[in-house]
C-alpha cells in the first residue's frame, strides 16, 4: 500500500518528535543518536514540499513556473 504524500509528512514529523524526544544511546560518555535527525528533516520538508505542489495540482494552481515562447 502506497503511503500519501500527508501520511509520509506525518510520519517524518512522528520521527523528528521521536529523536527529539531522546531516542539516543551513550557510549563512554558520548550520546550518540540512532537516527539522523538532519536526515529525518530533510525527508519531512521534501514531502512538505511534495503535498503542498499535489494541493496546488489540485486546487488548479499553477506549478509555480512557465515557459516562454519567443518566436
């Protein structure tokens, strides 16, 4: 089953919280995190931007760019 683009949002920010919530390990006095939370940011803002392009889509926005046609 194919997740949406607002279910893959979701479940990015579920990700972030978890980290941000201590989701970590230490070793010899170092706190290491098991996730990569820049990585689990950078997948939420690019779904972010996914759903937000498939809303435009919808509501019959343009794409934000066009082409030109100089002759």
């Amino acid at each position: 089953m194919a997740l949406t683009a607002q279910q893959m949002v979701d479940k990015y920010l579920e990700a972030e919280v978890a980290v941000l919530d201590g989701r970590s390990v230490t070793f010899g006095g170092r706190t290491l995190t098991m996730e990569n939370l820049a990585e689990i940011r950078a997948g939420r803002v690019e779904w972010e931007r996914r759903l937000a392009a498939e809303r435009a889509r919808v509501a019959g926005q343009p794409s934000g760019f066009s082409l030109a046609d100089f002759l």
